[in-house]
C-alpha cells in the first residue's frame, strides 16, 4: 500500500498482483515482490507452494528483481528454521542465513541504522518474532541502535542481497520510512531501464513521527 500510494502520487502507474497458492507468476515480469509472515500453518503451505518455483525466484532475484521479505518472509528465504523442539524447516535456500526457535519472543520498537548509497539513515520500527536469525556470508540490512533485530545478540537486523531487504520490522517498515519506500521504488524503475530521479514529496510527517520515534527510544 505504502509503495503503490507513493508511486500514485507521481503519477507512475501500479498494478498490485496478489498471489495465492498455485497461482502462476512470472517473477522476471514483477517489478516488486512482497513476502510477508504469518502463523506456522501460513508459513509451510507457503513454504510448500514457493518451494516448486523457488529456481525461478532464484534466477528473478539474482537478475534484479525488487523483494522485500518481512518476518516469516524472511525467514523463508534462508536455509532453514530450525524448532524449540529441533525439527528442521527448510527454507528455500535462496540466502545464506537460518532461522532457530527462540524461548522469548522479543518484541519491542527498533531503531536501526542503515547505508543507502553511501548515505547513513535511521530507520524505526516494532519487531515481534521469537526466531534467531543468523546470517553467513550476507550483508545486515543495518546495525542496530535500539531493540532486538536478528537474534538480539550480535547488533545486526535484517539481511540485504543484490535488490533483496529483509527485516523483522514489521511495524510498519514501509510508511514510518519514506526514505527507504523511496529506494525501494528508484531501484525497481531503474531496473526497467529508467535513469531518472523521483519527484519529492512532502515528507515533513513521515519525517517527524521519525525523529519522533528516535528520542524516545533512543
């Protein structure tokens, strides 16, 4: 909703697909990909739907294609998820990371530091997961300045690859954080060939429920 308001307010036009199990979708022709969460029921039929087509996915996002994975998504997107009770899950194989079963959730507002195109920005957020997730030879979307992220140990959150973020901010990532909906935006036009800049918008209310957030958590 955040990406499809943002790009309608510049008068690009944005036709949001939603995909459900055995749907077909070609995910060389998608500009953007949203992977959310869900309960553990959610999550394996998912798991089991994607897994067929997870080569597809696979070449889409090595060639480009715009992904953001929240939560579950995330976790998905690993190797595998890892139980309290030591049953493996496995995940789709598509990055380098794994998800273990925590005894407490961790919940809480985030704020994270990130790196956009060489430029360092403060994002905010609510995280609410009981998994840990640990990343191998993957880049943290950011470093964490308040709260949890991946596994509330070593000050990471969330994981990017190529045109891939993933985030346990689920709070809303997308419309607390116009500067990264933004990017997100940019790098799918740009993929397509477009070598522009987007038109600004006012972002004084985005911006202060930001700095908002920041000193009080912070």
């Amino acid at each position: 909703m955040a990406l499809a308001r943002r790009c309608h307010w510049r008068g690009i036009d944005v036709s949001v697909c939603q995909v459900s199990l055995g749907d077909r979708v070609d995910f060389k022709e998608a500009d953007f990909l949203f992977l959310g969460g869900g309960s553990d029921r959610e999550q394996n039929l998912m798991a089991g739907d994607l897994a067929a087509r997870s080569d597809l996915l696979r070449e889409a996002i090595d060639g480009g294609l715009v992904v953001l994975a929240i939560c579950g998504g995330y976790q998905l997107l690993g190797k595998y998820y890892l139980t309290l009770e030591g049953k493996k899950i496995p995940g789709l194989d598509i990055l380098d990371l794994f998800t273990e079963g925590g005894n407490k959730r961790l919940i809480g507002n985030v704020a994270v530091e990130v790196d956009i195109e060489g430029t360092v920005y403060k994002l905010v957020g609510f995280e609410n997961h009981s998994g840990r997730t640990f990343l191998g030879d993957l880049q943290p979307l950011g470093r964490v300045l308040a709260g949890h992220g991946n596994n509330g140990r070593d000050g990471f959150e969330g994981a990017r690859y190529k045109n891939v973020f993933c985030s346990y901010l689920h709070g809303p990532l997308l419309p607390k954080n116009s500067v990264l909906a933004d990017y997100l935006i940019t790098l799918a036009l740009k993929r397509r060939g477009w070598q522009g800049e987007l038109a600004p918008l006012d972002d004084s209310f985005e911006k202060t429920a930001v700095s908002t957030m920041l000193q009080r958590i912070l």
